[in-house]
C-alpha cells in the first residue's frame, strides 16, 4: 500500500523459472492442530490451483467480508479500540472513492498527526503465530518476508477467533481487487494494448511460482501442519492480494513491511502527498495531513508515486483519467533489423546489458534521456560507428555521470523515430478502445456481466491515460532530455496531430 518510497513490492521468493514444470502433490490430509474454516469451494478450487489465471469462475475465499459492505466495521473498530488503538478524528464509512474509506470526523488541520496505530497491532514477518508448530517450520526455512506473511495470513485465518487477528481478517476483502483475479483471457482480451498486460501476466506467475516453491519445498512436507484444504493456490491468490494492495513498508523501522489494520482503509489520491510512517516520539504508525479536511470528507494518502497501470496491477483501480501527476507508459523502442549496422550496434547494447528491444518509462512531464540516446543509437548512420558505444553506455545509464549527448545532426532523425514508435503504439490503444466500444459479449449471468463491465472500464480507463500520455509525448512541449531546457518538439509532421490530441484531452 503507501510507501515512503517508490519501490514495487514483489514477492521475494523467486518461482521457478518454468512454474509448469513443478510437481504437482497429492492434496494432503488435514492437521489435527489447526481448525481450518475451509469450504468446499476453497478445496475444490485447489484442484485446478496450477492455472487460476485461465480460470473462468473465480471461487472465494472462506473468510473476510464483501469488500462494498461495512458488515464487519464496527466489530474491526470494537476489536481495535480494546486493543489500544486511541480516540481516532477518523471513522470507516463507505465512500464515493474506494468502496470503504476513512472519512473526518473533526476539522482535520493541514500538518496534523493522525491514526497513531500501536506496533502491537502491525502484522510484521516477526509477528507470534498463534499455530507455533507452523511458525517455527516457516522460520526453520528462512523464508522471506512477502511469502512468509501470505502464509501468516492464511494460518491466522484459518484458525477463526483463535487467532487475535481474527476480527481484521473479517474486515479484509473476501475478494481484493487486484489483476491476480483476471483470467488470462481477460488479461489477453482487455490489456492487448498496454505494457501491463505483460507485467500482470508475469506477476501472476510469479505468485504461482512462489507458491509451488513453498508447497514442494515445505508443505508437502508437513502435510499435517499445512493440508492442501487450506494452503492452496486459492487462498494464496488471496493473501498475495491483500499483500500487493495493504502492505506498507515502514521506512522508520528499517523499511521493515507491515499490515497495518485500521490504517489500511485509507485510499490513495494522487494529489495527496502524505505517506504511512512509524513515529519515534510517539510510537505509532501515523501520516502528517498534506491539505485540511472538513468533518465527512474522505482522508486520503499516498501509496507511492505510481502510474494508473502500477496502480491497476497492484491495487485493482486506476485513477480518473488526467488527474495523476505520476503517470508514466512503459515505451518500447527497437533496433532495426535491416540496419546495416544491426549488428554493430547490437553489440554495443549488449555489452552495457541492452537488447535490441528494450522500454523506457515516458512520463505525463517528458522522456527519460535514456530512450533519446538509445533513439540516436538507432538512427545513427554507419560513419558514427564510433560513437555507438558511448551512445549504448548512456541508453543504460550505467555510466558515472549524466552523459552529454550532443549530436546536433541526428536530434531530427531521433525525434521521428520516437514519433513514429509513438504513433505506432497509438494505433494499438486506438484499435483496441474502438474495438471495445461495439463488443456485445454473452455473460452467463449478472454477476459474470457486472465483473465483465468493471474490467472493460478499467481497461478502458487505463489505456485512455497510457493513450494521452503517448499523445502529450508527441505533440506538447516538454524538457529536452539533453540540453535541460524546454524546449518545442517540432519534428515533422507535428500539426496533423494536433487536432487528435485536443480530441483526446476531451475524451
Ligand atoms: C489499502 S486498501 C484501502 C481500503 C479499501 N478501500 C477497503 O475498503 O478495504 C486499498 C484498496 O482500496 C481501493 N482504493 C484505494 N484507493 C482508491 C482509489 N483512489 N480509487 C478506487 N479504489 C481505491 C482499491 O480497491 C485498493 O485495492
């Protein structure tokens, strides 16, 4: 969730490379030690637990409440004051933005300290497991943080009200939103245009990898400690999916990752500046307000500098279209391969760990320098063979010093070629977005029809933001990456776009 910084959080123990290829274990009888609150659903999920991503008909999890409904608030707010949570100014109620969400309940000053979360009430990877057995076994592995509390997760869920968790885990979302539940058709049919499909589907196979690494590497080996019924694939889908949209990562404590309850139904703006931290003087988990509220409104926080498609990945939302500072579109730029320097230039890539492919993040503000000098890399005549390697180093940004790429006589060619890549990549979102509008897709029933329309629109939402940042990038002023100053982009054929671009500002 928020973070002070803007590193992705991923899961750190890494799949295997071809998840397919693990062994798949027979289901394992259930463990006298634990209660599980397992369902048939949850069990028969587990049978085809290798491929969710493929899978049409998503079953649930048998724990946590309808993300819409404040079913399980008011138990949440009666279980966190006992526990020491002080006299909040905020108070959980439904909300335009986010479902659930914590809104004023006072004036809320611009500076003010709020929330004051005790640590005692923070799931960390050194939280008591309340089934030692299974802790200990975890510990034994050394596993690392991020698969050791979905494991945590799943293990206090299952034990129902033996776990002092249990009233949290009941306010959790039965279903996260999150792209961990879109199908790989969805994924293929609704992300065709954008870079995140690749990374959602990558994610994906991450969360089954880790999985499969934990199941033949501990739990097939105390089946009694950890039965199929309850560590299945499904139920890490869930807790992976509370991880990527809750976890917080806590500079002031060593940047340790934290589940912060209470804390956790604050939803993001990417006009709010405000980051979740740990406070030394009074020793809770707190964020300092960027703006005032009045009584009702909804608080919001940051949960990093991200862009709408890091945000869909992650958290399951993507924010109204023009309204996040931070967004970026992965830009993927190419060699030719009829260059007749192809492979010269190849090689000076490859030898500063470039390919011939690679992608560049274009921000809503401008271009890396990165992509401009592998832009000149590429346009680059034969008579610069010389220079291919300098221009290679700074395209890798490994060199010591921001290089001063000065090639006067290429800054037209250059600025075509990322034009072009542009226009190209424009073409995608456009098929894609008018493909999309005349659909009619037959749905099984209203709640398959309502998730089908949910998708569509996010899609939709997202690729109209990648899509405007594709046209600022061709048309707008923007910093020259080289010289630091701004600077009009007139490469050629500027003016017959202008037209598309204040179209697409109205969209
Ligand atoms: C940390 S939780 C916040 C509390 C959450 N609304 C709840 O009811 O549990 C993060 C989730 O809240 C929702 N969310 C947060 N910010 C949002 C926003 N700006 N727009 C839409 N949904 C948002 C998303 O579902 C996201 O996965």
């Amino acid at each position: 969730m928020a973070t002070t910084t803007t590193t992705a959080l991923h899961p750190q123990f890494r799949p295997p490379s071809h998840p397919r290829a693990t062994r798949r274990l027979r289901p394992c009888p259930s463990s006298s030690s634990v209660r599980p609150r397992f369902s048939v659903r949850a069990a028969a999920a587990s049978a085809s637990a290798s491929a969710p991503a493929q899978r049409e008909v998503v079953a649930g999890v048998p724990w946590g409440c309808e993300i819409e409904s404040l079913e399980s608030a008011a138990s949440l707010e009666r279980w966190l004051t006992a526990s020491g949570l002080p006299e909040q100014r905020l108070a959980l109620e439904k909300v335009d933005i986010g479902e659930r969400g914590l809104v004023a309940l006072k004036n809320v000053r611009n500076g003010e300290k709020l929330l004051f979360v005790p640590p005692t009430l923070v799931i960390t990877a050194d939280s008591e497991w309340s089934n030692r057995e299974v802790g200990d076994v975890m510990k034994r592995y050394s596993v690392p943080d991020w698969p050791l509390l979905a494991t945590y997760l799943i293990s206090e869920a299952s034990l129902e009200g033996s776990s002092k968790w249990r009233s949290y885990i009941d306010a959790l979302p039965r279903q996260p939103y999150s792209l961990l539940y879109w199908t790989r058709t969805e994924i293929d049919a609704y992300l065709v245009a954008s870079p995140i499909r690749e990374r959602a589907i990558s994610r994906i196979g991450d969360v089954i990898g880790t999985y499969n690494d934990l199941r033949d590497r501990i739990f097939s080996k105390y089946p009694d400690l950890f039965p199929e019924k309850v560590y299945n694939m499904e139920n890490f889908r869930w807790s992976f999916g509370i991880l990527f949209s809750r976890l917080v990562r806590l500079e002031s404590m060593d940047g340790k990752v934290a589940l912060v309850p209470w804390a956790d139904m604050l939803n993001h703006s990417p006009e709010v500046d405000a980051f979740l931290d740990y406070d030394k003087s009074s020793q809770g988990i707190v964020f300092t307000t960027d703006r005032s509220y009045q009584p009702g409104e909804q608080v919001f926080i940051s949960y990093g500098k991200k862009s709408s498609g890091e945000l869909l990945l992650s958290y399951g939302f993507v924010p109204k279209e023009g309204t996040n500072p931070n967004d970026s579109v992965e830009f993927l730029v190419s060699l030719n391969k009829s260059d007749e320097c192809y492979k010269e230039k190849l090689q000076a890539l490859k030898k500063h760990g470039l390919s011939e492919s690679e992608s560049f993040p274009l921000r809503v503000t401008g271009w890396p320098v990165e992509l401009m000098a592998y832009a000149f890399l590429v346009v680059s005549p034969p008579e610069m063979i010389q220079r291919f390697e300098e221009m290679a180093v700074a395209a890798s940004n490994k060199g010591s010093s921001k290089p001063a790429l000065n090639y006067p006589e290429l800054d037209e060619q250059a600025l075509q070629f990322i034009l072009d890549c542009c226009e190209s990549s424009i073409k995608k979102y456009t098929k894609y977005l008018e493909g999309a509008k005349g659909s009619a897709e037959v749905s099984i029933n209203t709640k398959q029809a309502n998730r089908t329309l949910l998708l569509k629109q996010l899609a939709r939402d997202l690729c109209i933001s990648e899509r405007r940042i594709l046209y600022r990038s061709q048309y707008f002023q923007f910093h020259h990456p080289i010289a630091g100053e701004l600077r009009c982009l007139l490469a050629k054929g500027i003016l017959q776009y202008q037209a598309k671009i204040f179209g697409a500002a109205t969209e």
